[in-house]
C-alpha cells in the first residue's frame, strides 16, 4: 500500500512539472511569434519595389548569355569571368550573397541569404557595384553587362552616309544611361562603373568614330571608257562628210 501510494505521489509530481515544461514551450513559442510579427511589420513598412524615378543604388555588373557560354565551354579567350570581375564588387557578401564554384568549377554568385538584399544599401551613401547581382535587382537598378572583346555597331539612325562621311561605334553601348554593354577590357569596364556613376557625365573613353570616304574618280584609261569614247565619235563622224571637213 505504501508502495502504492508513493508510486501515485511521483505521478503526481511528474504530471505537474510536465505541465510547466508545457506551459514554458508555449510561452517561448508566443514570444517568438510576437517577435516574428514585429520583424514582419517592420519588412512591411519598408519600399518592396523601387521605381526607376527612385532606383536603387546599386550598379549591376554581369556577364551576358554569350560570354557565359563561352566561359563553359573554356573558350576564355574573348571573354572575362567572375573570377576577373568579382574583385570590382562592393556589396556586402553576408546579405547579397557569397561567390562560389559549382561543381563544373564555374564561379558565381549563391542566392542572397535574405530577400529583398538590396534595401541593405538603400539608407547608405553612393552607388555600390554588385557583380552577378542576385534576384530581380536588374530590372531596378542600372547595369553593365560584359560582352566578348572587339564588338562594333552602327547606329539605325546613322546609317545613311552624309557628306561622304559615317560614324561606327565599337566596344561600347550606353542607352539611356541605364544599361551598357562593354567589351571585355577591364580597363573600359572600370571607365563605364564611373561613367555610370557619374550619371554618364564623365568618361575617358569615346566609342564613336568617324569614317570618311574618298570621293571616287573617273579613269580615262580602261577599255570600257576607251570603247565608249569611239562608239560616240562613231556616231557623230556617220553624219559627217570627212572630206569637207576638219574633225575626222
């Protein structure tokens, strides 16, 4: 009976403490919710989307689909690779993720650890440069895109030639000073990074050249001029009586 009895008392005292253990969770479970909400109400107050009236500050600097390619298949040649371009970024690597190999040894950017990794830098002075910047970043700020070296381009508007003379571009294609596209020159993409920054005011660069052409001239000695010259004097000496007359 003793037994019994001391059995129903340890019962007793376990079932009480498993309750406060109970009551402990839940409590610490509130405060985390209560905390999370907080957290959440805070995201909320915040801009989620930037208009291009108010980009964020942030420069994006990546590779096009070309150069990619490229680089994957070894052909590094005409190309850089994030591996030349990363030591250009200067966004923190803890919010906008760090730079990794997969596992063909492609170095690029993970996925940010938090959503959004761009408002980190709203609040700060200048415009930072984000290379192999993640999420929709793009579609907000401006952007550098590197192409493979030596490219050249002619205006739709400059296509026409005037006064014998017509403008090409090469290595560089600024629209809007929102989106560049660069050869693959270190030097010219540390220019464009400033150019962009300078809201396209200041550059050492100049990607417009003017080409003249030389007027043609006439030759007087080939045979289809020779020929043609006396097919018209043929003409002109049939009504002709080159007896009477001096210019046979």
């Amino acid at each position: 009976m003793k037994v019994l009895c001391l059995t129903l008392a340890l019962l007793l005292i376990f079932s009480v403490s498993l309750t406060n253990v109970n009551a402990l969770t839940k409590d610490e479970a509130a405060k985390q919710l209560a905390q999370r909400n907080e957290a959440l109400n805070k995201i909320k107050n915040l801009p989620a989307v930037v208009n291009r009236t108010n980009p964020v500050n942030l420069l994006v600097l990546d590779l096009s689909n070309s150069c990619i390619k490229l680089i994957k298949y070894n052909m590094t040649q005409s190309c850089l690779t994030y591996n030349d371009l990363a030591i250009l970024d200067e966004t923190d690597q803890r919010y906008s993720g760090k730079f990794v190999y997969d596992n063909t040894g492609f170095l690029h950017r993970e996925k940010p650890l938090i959503n959004n990794h761009e408002i980190q830098y709203k609040n700060k002075l200048g415009i930072f440069v984000c290379v192999d910047c993640p999420g929709k970043v793009a579609t907000k700020a401006r952007s550098i895109i590197v192409e493979p070296a030596g490219f050249v381009y002619i205006l739709k508007s400059e296509k026409a030639m005037i006064d014998n003379t017509r403008n090409v571009y090469h290595d560089r294609y600024v629209k809007d000073c929102q989106t560049a596209r660069v050869s693959s020159n270190m030097t010219l993409i540390v220019d464009t990074i400033n150019y962009m920054k300078s809201n396209c005011t200041v550059t050492e660069f100049n990607e417009k050249e003017t080409i003249v052409k030389p007027y043609s001239k006439k030759t007087y000695d080939g045979a289809a001029y020779q020929y043609q010259k006396w097919l018209e004097n043929a003409k002109k000496f049939k009504t002709i009586n080159c007896l009477k007359s001096l210019e046979c």
